[in-house]
C-alpha cells in the first residue's frame, strides 16, 4: 500500500529549469536534457494527456475539446474510486468523464445519468440490500451491468473502458490509470474507533466530516499503468492536471508505479482546483488537511512540486497571494493568473486555451 501524504520522488526536472518568477511579463522556459515537443507540434494535431479524476476534469475537459478541436486528446483516469456495490463493478470518475462528453451527464449533480429513475434501488431496499448510502440510478446500472460482465468474461479494465465508450464517443480516448485492483481506502478515528474504511463510504456516507488521518492507495505498489498510459504520456506534446482532487484523484494516478517518472519527463501544466481559499467544488480542502497542506492555489502547486509541474493556472483573485510566496515556495513553476471559475464550456475553453498557451511558451 501506498500512503497518499506526499507525491513519488522525481528527480532531474527541476534541476534542469532555469526560468524564476513568472507572475511577472517577459519569462520564457530554457532547458536541457529533456524530451522536448518538436518543431511545428503548434501546426500540427497537437497531443495532449490529462490525469484527471470525476467532475471537474470532465468539465474541463469540455472547454479543451472546444478550445483545441483537432488535438488527439488522451484521459488517464483516476480508478482508486472504484467499488464493488450489489455485485457490480462501479466507476465513478470514468463513467462521470465518459458520461459528460457523451452528452449523457447529470448537469445539475455532475455525475450520474441524466434524467434518471431509481426503481431498482428501490426494489433493492425493499429487499434490504444495501449499502443504502449510495444512489445508483436505473440507467446508470446499466453500465455497471455492462462493464461487470465484459470483467467476468476476462477482458482488463482497458478494453471494457473502450467499449463502453463506443456508445458514448467521447472525443476523447480514455484509459484508466490500471487494469489493477487499487484501491482508496481513508484511515479514520470516530465512535466505532480507529479504521480504515473505502473512500466512497468516507465522501459520500460520511461527507468527510470525520477527519481523515491518511489516505492509503491500497493495491497500488503492485499495480501496474494500463495498457496505452505510459505511451500516452510519452508521445504528448504536454500533460494537463485539470482542476480534479490533488490527493484521491491525481495522487493517486502518480501513485500507480511508473507514471510519474514518466511525466516527469514532461511538459506540465496544472489548474488551480483552489479558489480564494476553498475547493471549487467537492471536499478536497478536508483531502488536503489531511496531508497537512493549505488549501490554497499556492500551497497546492507546491505540494505537486516543480519536480513536476512547469506550469500553474491560479484565479484572479489567487493572483497577489501566489505572488507573495512564488519566489521561495514556487520556485521554478511558471504561474499565470486568470478567472477560472467553470461557468460554461465557452468559459471553460479559455481556461484550457490559457493552459495549452502556457505550456507552448515554455516548451521554447
């Protein structure tokens, strides 16, 4: 098992980095001994990665198919979510990206099928078969009928992601980060004593009210990248970290042997998930006590480290407070500030437009 508090030792990139402070106009990215994108990748179809775990990645997501509609566009998803509910196999994040590009998304929860019905969990109650903490709707077993059978029948993880996205086409290709059992699981202290429970029961029964002590990626030392991941990675023009959790969904995908070496070969740039102080959405600031980093846009990109991010998107509002600690804290990450609030998918590509900007310029 592997203990979520700190991100995998990454050595070489930083080292290599000769740009400062970038709040300020007039830096460009100079350096050696790196895999670099080669000339023209601007002209040609550009290939981007993301590590990207449910809502916010798939929302962001939207805004770069917009803003860079011929790039081939690889989604290495987050997995460690994933749980056993009635005999099925459930997950969340792949289906909510899979989902949302899709058209087929919960607009107002941001998971979920749109339009559900919840009959068979009624029956299921009735019947006194739980858990009764965790909702799945009528369509949305669907999937989880679909994808449990394709696993039962031997096909990985990999393919049965593959299929199902036949149906949904999402524009994008999309692998989870292992064909491997990881599991979150999230070590707790409350009346029932000091345990470890799956995340899903600690985010969505308890609402992370309980203080989390540590997340352990369960599984993960032994895992291996899916099928596809590291040549995605290897192939791209850069890496994007979208808006998505740093600890349960972006952790945990780094976690996973290999993945992060690779990416650390990379150009990276990040998005602030942290405005003014708190989570755009979900509960990551109570992710993030845990681990005993701020919940700031600052304290974040220094938790990923310039060992390996190149690059930082933080809102407007971020702008003076970044600036303040940029110079020590987030030596050798360009930073740039803009309004990244994901108000709509126009909204949303000039986030993604700025993110794929940022990452040209320091590729030169």
């Amino acid at each position: 098992m592997i203990k979520l508090d700190r991100l995998p030792v990454m050595t070489g990139k930083s080292a290599r980095k000769s740009w400062g402070p970038s709040l300020r106009a007039g830096t460009r990215a100079a350096r050696t001994g790196r895999r670099l994108p080669g000339p023209g990748w601007q002209t040609r179809r550009m290939r981007i990665t993301l590590l990207a775990g449910g809502v916010g990645g798939a929302r962001f997501l939207r805004g770069l198919r917009m803003a860079a509609p011929d790039a081939e566009i690889t989604v290495i998803g987050n997995t460690g979510d994933d749980i056993m509910l009635f005999g099925l196999h459930v997950c969340p994040d792949l289906d909510t990206v899979m989902y949302t590009l899709g058209g087929g998304i919960s607009e107002e929860q941001g998971w979920g099928r749109a339009d559900e019905t919840y009959a068979v969990q009624s029956e299921l109650t009735a019947y006194g078969a739980g858990p009764d903490w965790f909702r799945l709707g009528d369509r949305d077993f669907a999937t989880h009928i679909a994808r449990t059978s394709m696993l039962s029948a031997g096909l990985p993880l990999s393919v049965v992601t593959r299929q199902l996205c036949e149906r949904w086409r999402p524009g994008v290709r999309l692998l989870p980060m292992t064909d491997d059992d990881v599991q979150t699981h999230v070590e707790i202290d409350d009346e029932a004593g000091r345990r470890t429970v799956h995340f899903q029961e600690w985010w969505v029964r308890l609402h992370a009210k309980v203080p989390a002590l540590s997340f352990i990626a369960s599984g993960a030392e032994q895992a291996a990248p899916a099928p596809g991941v590291l040549q995605a990675i290897a192939d791209a023009d850069f890496v994007v970290l979208p808006p998505s959790n740093p600890v349960v969904s972006i952790g945990v995908i780094l976690a996973i042997p290999g993945i992060a070496e690779a990416v650390g070969t990379k150009t990276v740039v990040g998005v602030s998930p942290v405005i003014g102080g708190a989570p755009v959405r979900g509960m990551a600031d109570a992710c993030l006590a845990a681990i005993g980093v701020k919940t700031s846009a600052a304290a974040v990109a220094a938790h990923y480290g310039p060992g390996l991010l190149d690059g930082w998107l933080v809102d407007s509002s971020d702008a003076s407070a970044v600036a303040a600690v940029e110079a020590t804290e987030l030596a050798g990450i360009a930073v740039r500030a803009l309004p990244l609030l994901m108000t709509d998918v126009a909204t949303t590509a000039t986030i993604a437009r700025a993110a794929i900007d940022l990452a040209a310029e320091l590729a030169r």
